[in-house]
C-alpha cells in the first residue's frame, strides 16, 4: 500500500495517546446466534477485502496500511465468555492501549446472549473516524448476512491534506476565522475549569443507554418548529447534564460552561471523501451563561445561536486553524502536563458525538436483524465524558463515557437518566421561548 501523511487531528490525537489509550469502539447488536468460526472467517475476508489490517508509521509524519497476508491467526477474533457484560467490556478495552507494535489497530469480538449476539470492533482512534469504522462493519455484517451486498474492493485512502480539502473555499476569509477563533478564547476565560485528578484523570468507564422508543420522531417535528436542528437540543441537554453533574472549581470570574462537538467534516470537503478510510473530524464548543443553564428553552436557542455563527464563520477552516495551534503549542508542554494544559487553555466540561443512521446502510437491516448500533467515543484530554447519541430507526441509543475519578457510577446512571428526561420534556413541547428577546 501507498504512503500516507498523518492529517492534523491525527498528529494531536497520535499526542494523547502518548499519555493514555485514545480508543473508541462501534458494536452491532444482532438477533438471533452467530458460530464464532464463521464471524472470525467474515471478519478476515472483510479486512482483506477493504484493503485494511496493520498499520505502520514510515516516521513521524508518515504511515501507510499493510495487508494481513496469512497473519489472521495472530490476532484472533476475541470470543467473550458468556455471561460478560458489554460494557465492561468496552470499559477495559478503551483503558487498554496497542502496545504490541505489529498488532493491527483493531480489536474484533463477538459476545452471545440468549437471543442475540454483538459484534464489534475497538480501535486507535487516530486511524479512522466514525464513517470510516461503519464501513468495516458494514462489509463484516453484510458478508454474514447479506454476501450479495458485500463490496468487495478495497477502500479508498486520503491523496491530500487538511488545507487542500478543506481550506480557502467559497467566501470565507482568513480575518473573519482568526477573530472567530480569538472570541471563542477570550469567552473561554469566563469558563469553568473541570476539577484535575492528576494521572486520576485518564481511566474511563463506559456505559450504553437506550431512549423511549419513538422519542426522536417526537423530538424533530418539535425542533424544526422552533427553527432548530436536533443536534442543538442533544448539545443543550448535554449542556444542562454536565452543569448538575461535573464538579467544577467555583469562581466568581468563571460562570458559564463549555460543551464540545466533535463535526464529520466530510461533508465540506474539496473531494468526495463518503468511499475514502481516514479521520477527517472538527471541533466546535459552545459557551452557555449561568442565566441560559437556569432556562431550558433559552439554553437551547443560545446553543442554536452559536452553532450558525460556527457554519457562517467557516467551520472546516475555524477547526484547522485551533488544531494548527494546539500543535505548535504541544511540543512546550510535557506529556505528564497535557490534561492540564488542556483543562486550563479550553475548560470544557462536556462533549458530544451525533450520528444520524437512518440514511445509511444499517437502517436497512433495522429492526430484523439488527437491533441496535452502538458508538463509543474516547474522552481525552479536551472533555472529561462524552455522549456518543445514535439514532437508528425510532430509536436514540448513547455511549457515555466518562473520566472515573470524575463521577461515581450512581452519579453517572443518574446524569444519563436526567439527560433522557430531559429530551422526554422537549419532546412534549418544551424548546418554546420568545425569539423577540435578545439571546
């Protein structure tokens, strides 16, 4: 295979993980019973196929994908005991970091239940985002499911960088993105900091919710009255979740909050990238004053209100120029210090991860035979928990996965519970506020 360079979120996250494991994971949850055998064997076709299996760094810029010629056997399909809980599971594989050098960046396994079985994948974030991990499953599922479907030729693999595919475009301009980039700073000085537990910090637990079934449908009709996009409503539940939740340091001069995004930015790209294995994600925060936390409808049109100055201000380019900084920063900063340095430049108490899959692949197996998608994010350095929401069908599934010594498991249940409850209300009706007021 071809040489590739590392794109800059790669070369951050390839950072992280020099301080802990910066794993994520997507697991199908099917009906029904699946041999072992014959998922390990769909499993190393698929990889074969796609074109996939080790990777390997040429330097510090540089890598490229080798084939798994006859070395299947060396990293097996991981069959777990009966009885395992899936999310123990994903919680000890995301604490777990690739440290064999040979062994490639993805963990397979299979675990049965009584009427249904998951499969899945963990792997090294910094080599593949989300789409990129859903092509995999989809030819691992439709060769097992449905081989007439399955693609059979290898993926394609990035030609270009950041700046050519995203960068310099349409009307924006680098003036309006750098004061962009600079307000966002200076709003973060009123920030709260997330408290610090020292090398406390990196371990994370990971557990899976599922919404009401039909709460969604409820959600967009209600939404879109009210000239919002869902993903606003996900960010301000988000938003209200972590400010019961996250301890924070409390001063006087920091009394909003910040809440990530992670943004597929496929979709601004130069090139068609929907058929290309890589990691192509952004970043965005939105900053939510004390007096919009204390008013559900007024937090969720200030979160509304943000993210279209995100899209009008140039997301892509916005994105990159934050990574350009955080790289030439992160060399003066330690390894030991990255949390810090972090909690202290962009205090951020939160993050979520949004995919929509009912226009893809998976929504035509739905309900029969696969019940449920599930996505798990990886925290790292920037936020302390994240929500990983999928839609699938009716149904809203999320990871959260939350720094350990940030919440205990009682605190955790209960953040997840008031984020449902608070998504039931919105779905009842409750984003409505009066736009004529300044927000």
């Amino acid at each position: 295979m071809g040489e590739h360079h590392l794109n800059l979120f790669q070369r951050l996250t390839r950072r992280w993980e020099a301080v802990h494991p910066y794993n994520a994971a997507q697991v199908l949850c099917v009906a029904g019973r699946l041999a072992p055998s014959q998922a390990a064997e769909a499993w190393a076709e698929s990889l074969r196929g796609l074109g996939l299996g080790r990777v390997q760094l040429v330097d510090r810029f540089r890598f490229r994908h080798e084939v798994l010629n006859g070395e299947f056997a060396r990293y097996p399909l991981r069959v777990l005991a009966p009885g395992t809980g899936i999310e123990s599971h994903l919680t000890a594989e995301l604490n777990r970091p690739f440290s064999e050098p040979d062994e490639p960046p993805f963990r397979p396994f299979l675990l049965e239940e009584a009427d249904q079985f998951y499969f899945g994948v963990v792997y090294q974030h910094w080599v593949a985002d989300s789409v990129s991990i859903r092509c995999v499953l989809r030819e691992w599922f439709t060769r097992l499911f449905d081989p007439g479907a399955a693609r059979g030729s290898a993926l394609h693999h990035p030609r270009e960088g950041y700046w050519r595919l995203f960068g310099g475009r349409g009307s924006w301009r680098l003036d309006e993105t750098l004061l962009a980039n600079f307000r966002t700073h200076m709003r973060h000085r009123q920030v709260r900091k997330v408290r610090s537990f020292g090398p406390a910090d990196y371990p994370v637990r990971v557990t899976i919710h599922h919404t009401p079934n039909g709460l969604i449908d409820q959600l967009r009709p209600v939404a879109r009255a009210q000239e919002l996009k869902l993903h606003d409503v996900l960010l301000a539940a988000v938003a209200e979740a972590c400010d019961r939740f996250v301890p924070t340091q409390s001063r006087r001069n920091r009394p909003d909050l910040s809440i990530g995004s992670i943004i597929d930015l496929r979709r601004h790209a130069s090139a068609d990238l929907n058929d290309t294995f890589g990691l192509f994600l952004g970043f965005t925060s939105v900053v939510c004053r004390r007096d919009a936390l204390a008013n559900w409808p007024r937090l969720v049109h200030c979160v509304a209100a943000q993210n279209r100055k995100h899209k009008q201000s140039g997301l892509p380019q916005a994105s990159m120029l934050w990574m350009l900084a955080a790289l030439a920063v992160n060399p003066l900063v330690p390894d030991r210090n990255l949390y810090h340095f972090y909690r202290k430049e962009m205090p951020i108490s939160g993050g979520l991860s949004n995919v929509n899959l009912n226009d893809s692949w998976a929504a035509r197996y739905h309900p029969q035979p696969l019940r449920h998608y599930l996505r798990v994010s990886p925290t790292g350095p920037l936020v302390p928990l994240v929500f990983s929401t999928t839609t699938l069908g009716s149904r809203l599934s999320f990871a959260l996965t939350c720094r350990e010594a940030l919440l205990s498991p009682e605190q955790e249940a209960a953040m997840a519970l008031g984020f449902t409850r608070r998504l039931q209300t919105a779905g009842a009706g409750g984003l409505k506020v009066d736009l004529s007021r300044q927000l």
